[in-house]
C-alpha cells in the first residue's frame, strides 16, 4: 500500500501529465482551426515548436536510457550454475531448447533437445 506521499506525488504527476496533454492537444489540433488573428494565439508557442519539443525530450530520453542502462554481460561469463540447472529442469519438462548463454550452454541445451 502507498503511503500519503506517495499517492499525493503520484496525484501531482498524473495532473501535471494532464495539463501537458489538454494545452498540447490544443495547441496542435484545434488551434489551427482558431483565427491567426484571435486573442488565445499569444497563449500559445509558435506551431513549428510542436514538432521540435517532443523530438528534443524524446532524444534526451532516449540519451538519458541509454547512458543508465547496467552495462551488458560478458558473452564467457554466463549465469552460473543456477542457470544451468533452470534450464535443464525447463528442457526436461517442456522439452524446449533453453536460452543460450555460452557456446557451450548452446550446444549442450541443442543436444537435449534434440534426444
């Protein structure tokens, strides 16, 4: 269960997502329909930033994924022991191959399933 600040952190974000959804929605898909020469344009930015703002947040998100990701498994390392024994335990029971790991996870889990 979430405690009280949590759920009032999670209101305040839910809300602010949308704010930024009505004002977008808006801004790109009624506002073109509203009179160049209305009051409610200067409430709003100009249309070619509704293009190049979401492209900006999405490159820096994608950099910012990409920059806290845990670095990938060495190929030699493998799961260990533990993982050996889930997958000829799944071999055994569903008679499907087991996910390589190694070359010679590979081989042997090919061999398994091939008897």
């Amino acid at each position: 269960m979430a405690t009280g600040t949590d759920q009032v952190v999670g209101l305040g974000l839910v809300a602010v997502s949308l704010i930024i959804f009505t004002y977008y929605t808006a801004w790109v898909i009624l506002l073109p329909f509203i009179d160049s020469q209305h009051v409610i344009h200067k409430y709003f930015l100009p249309r070619a930033y509704a293009v190049a703002i979401p492209m900006a947040a999405g490159l820096l998100l994608l950099l910012f994924v990409g920059k806290s990701s845990p670095p990938p498994l060495d190929p030699g390392q493998g799961f260990g022991r533990t993982h050996l024994r889930r997958c000829f335990h799944t071999l055994a029971l569903l008679e499907a191959p087991c996910p390589a790991v190694t070359p010679g996870v590979f081989l042997l889990s090919f061999k398994a399933a091939s008897q």
